[in-house]
C-alpha cells in the first residue's frame, strides 16, 4: 500500500496496516484487496454480488472485526453488500468506514449497504467513519445504507460520523427494535463547502421494553445544507428519546425533523432539537485566554463533536 | 334564539347574547344572522364570496370583536372567508369560534379561512374554541385556515383550542412575521372516540428579530388519531421556540413532527416534544386523596389543558 492509502486508512479505522491474525476485510477501489477470519469470526466473499457475508459466532467475546473501505481511483462508483450475522450472546466492536482520495475530476461514489442480524442477548458496537480527501475537482459521495434486526435482549451502540470532505451524502439507518432491545445511535457530522448531507433514521420499536436514544449532532459550515429526518415509532410499551444538536456557522443552512409516534399507551417518546450558532460567551472566554475567534471557534467545534 | 342555541354560543364565545353595541358577529347555518360595528371597529360583509371584512381602525384600544359561528341544522356545509385589518398600533381582542349542534344523519361543515393582516405596532389577542355536540350520527368536521401577515413591531397571540366533539379537523396555519414582531400560538387540542385531528403550522421568520413561540398540548382518548406538524423557518436573525406535549390514553395514536429550518447563521431555534401516557405519580397522589382512576385522570387532563 502507499503511504497515502495507509493514512486514509488510519483516518477511518485507526488502524495502520492489515491486521493479520485478526478478523478483516479490505476493500479498495472496489474490490476485495485482502480478507482474514479468525475461529469464531468468518468473512466469506458473496457470490451472487460484491460485498461480504461476516458471521459471528453465538457467546463470541470481546474480538474486534475492522472492514475498512478505500477509494483511491478518480471515477469509481463502488456499491458494496455487507451481511452481519452476529450470534447469540456474542459482544463484539466492528469498525467500518470509508475514505474517499479523489485527485481526479471524476466523481468518486461509494454506497454500502449494511444489514445486521443481531442474535438473541449479544451486543455490539458499530463505528463508521466517513472521510473525503484529495485535490481533485471530481466530487466525493458516499451513501450509506443500514438495516437494524434485534431479537429480544440485543444491544446496539452505532456511532457514526462524517468526519470531512465528503461532498454528498444521503444516510439512510432503518432499524427493528425486539423486545428488551437497546438501540443507541450516535451521529456525528461535519459538512464545508458546498457540502449537502441529508439523513434519514427510522426505528420501529416492536418489542416490550425496546428502547432507542438517538443523539445527532453536527455543525454546518461555509453554503453547505444538511437536512435530519429522524423518527421513532413505539408500536408497543417502550421508549425513545432523539436528540438533535446543531451548530450554524457562515451561510450553512440546517433543517431537523425529527417525528415521533406513538402507536401505544405506553410508548413513551421525547425528542429535542436545537439550531443555533456558537455560543458568545464561550468564544470570548476561549479569546481571553489569548485565541484568536477562528481558533476558539475549532475548539468548540471540535469539543461539540467529541 | 333558543337555548341549545345560546349555550352553544357561551360554550365557544363566553358570551350569552348579541352583544349590543360592540363589534360583533354571529353566523348561523351559513348566513350571516346579525351584526353591529362601532366607531373604531367596521364590519363589513363581502359582496364577492360569503364572509366579512373586520377593519379595526389604527391606534383603537382595549375593544373586543365577537365572531361566532354555530351550526345547527344537520347536513350544513359552510364556508366562510373572513379578513382582519388591524390598524397601526391598534390593541384589541377578538374572540372566533365555532359550534356544531348535530342531531342528524348528515355531517355537518364548517371551513373558516382567516386572513390577519396586523398593522406596525398592532397587538392582538385572537381566541378560537372549537366544539361540537349533539345525538346524531352525522360527523361533525371543523377546518380552519389561518394565515397571519405581521408587519414590523407587531404582536399576535393565538390562543387556538379544540374542545371537545369535533369528529375530524384538519388545522392549518401559516405566517410570515417581520421585524421585531412577536406571534405566540398557543394550541390546545382533546381528541376522543374515532376523531383525527391534524395540525399544521408553518411559520417565517422574515423580518429581523422576529420571534415566534408555539406551546401545542393535547390529549388523545379512546382509538382517536393526532398529527402535529408545526414549522417554523429562520430566514434572517430570528428566534423560534416549538414545544408540543402530548397524553395518551386508552387506544389513541400521536404523532408529532416538529420542523424546523435555520436559513440565517443568526436564526436560532429550539423545539421540545413530548408524547406519553398519565403521570402514575400524579394518578397514585390523587387517589389517596380518594378520587378513583377516573376521577383522578379527569383532573390532571383539565390541569393539562387548562
């Protein structure tokens, strides 16, 4: 790999090289680069289309999957169909993400689609980071797609971000909460430029005592526009609490929806949104201690999407 | 007027007659059935469609307009435009409403589009209740339209209920407040049995340091049906406050979906949703008090929407 390819990868997935002995997946370009099953975790190519099928197995605890996504070429458009079989009882952290390098005039487009089967009581962690670079003019774009099955007792944490330079993105997270379920979903997204980020989460909570906490949020910079349209419907006893955070800065424009819906007495649902820009009195506290407004505006920023 | 008629208009107006020689005008089954102006308060019926022209002349203050509407006859479809001129630095009330008496067979209508136009400066308090009664099987279907122009320094409270015995509503609301305007719109809406009641608000923030605050508070009864979707939009600096708090009960469905849009890096704006059953503290609190469950779940309704 290149140097270059090396840091995309390190950026998305905190990882720096192919991570033999471990369970692992690298696509770049749009092809399977390199692939790695452990006992309990396998990784088999599809056959029928791209992607990979990852099965874990039931009682698996505490092993890492990383399945890391490249696109290093001008001009790929890359759609990608990734299984997640997770057993019984099983509590393990899969790391994806994406990085765009586009040095070319090309559009560069990378779509997953991303179901999970999460088996009866096992728990994961998702994290996904998404990552545009290059010098390009050819525009970045990255949809990804993501369905959600809990049995009963199943734990989800998803924590996705849209770190920088992605130019487009249409996020679309559908998730079926069993019963005793916890779905939490943290997202976090930056956009610059021209930047357009639209996000759609809906979760059917199906189960008894199914819960979900979704906590989004994101800064708007320069003409960018982003759009959150996430809903929660409690079909049953359960709880939802969404919470959307926005920080506007320059002549970015950002919309929330949030729409919840209770379909049963004991549905008990609560969301929260707030636009606004950067609080005054902690830029001026951050200038007293000698930062100029651009660098305590990075602070806060940076400090809110930490 | 006979009594069913007189109770009908204390229940939606609070007033037990016609009113002599204040601005006042009472509607009855689709015609307009008397009406009185005063020096600073014309109201003038419509020579082009049914409805009436309700001009208030500039800097009147402390006068009330009494504008109800009943319906009484069964099978009655009425539709009525009605327009409000509120003179420069004018500060009045007005008090709208509309009754159905429905002991038919057939459904009963009454669709009021309300155009305010408040003048620099003018205050209004504008208070609508919505009801509806009788033993027949005809529906009883309420569909106001509102729109609010609100030019600069002005000021509009909207105090918008529905009652009780409105089989289907579908509200509609849209306003454009400038600069240095205030609206507050207060709604307060019980649903109960097989009713449906939809909600929408949409409201610009064009002019600079406008502010608009919406409180929505309903309770859905029995296997009714609520939509809440209000929208305020920050178009310049501006400030936006949505709260919508909903109690389920027996079979109801709630859905809310708060909009909000931030087109101005000064626009700042908040919305707070809550949807969930009876407070089971509250209800223990008030049965050692010795209320039984349904008398003790009437008392935190009142409290509710009081």
């Amino acid at each position: 790999m290149s140097t270059m390819e090396k840091e995309l990868i390190k950026t998305i997935a905190d990882i720096s090289g192919f991570m033999p002995g471990s369970a692992f997946s690298l696509r770049r370009n749009g092809e399977g680069v390199e692939r790695h099953s452990t006992q309990n975790i396998k990784i088999v190519a599809k056959s029928d289309k791209p992607g990979i099928d990852i099965h874990v197995a039931p009682h698996t605890i505490g092993e890492e999957v990383h399945i890391p996504v490249i696109l290093t070429d001008s001009g790929i458009h890359d759609l990608v169909y990734n299984d997640f079989y997770i057993g019984e009882g099983a509590d393990v952290v899969i790391i994806a993400g994406c990085g765009i390098h586009n040095d070319g005039c090309d559009t560069s487009q990378h779509d997953g689609v991303h179901v999970f089967h999460i088996g009866k009581n096992a728990k994961i962690r998702y994290v996904e980071k998404h990552y545009g670079e290059g010098n390009g003019s050819g525009e970045r774009i990255l949809n990804p797609k993501t369905i959600i099955h809990m049995e009963e007792g199943s734990f989800a944490q998803m924590d996705m971000s849209q770190i920088k330079g992605v130019d487009s993105t249409k996020r679309d997270t559908l998730a079926n909460v069993g019963a005793n379920a916890k779905l939490v979903i943290n997202e976090k997204l930056m956009t610059h430029g021209k930047q357009e980020a639209y996000s759609d989460v809906k979760v059917n909570l199906n189960g008894e005592d199914s819960v979900v906490q979704i906590v989004s949020r994101s800064v708007g910079k320069d003409t960018s526009i982003q759009v959150f349209h996430p809903i929660a419907v409690g079909n049953t006893r359960s709880r939802a609490h969404i919470q959307c955070d926005s920080i506007l800065m320059d002549q970015a424009k950002i919309s929330s929806i949030p729409e919840i819906a209770a379909n049963h007495v004991d549905a008990q649902i609560v969301h929260e949104a707030a636009i606004g820009k950067i609080n005054s009195d902690q830029l001026m506290k951050l200038q007293t201690f000698g930062l100029d407004v651009e660098e305590a505006e990075k602070v806060i920023v940076e400090g809110f999407l930490k």
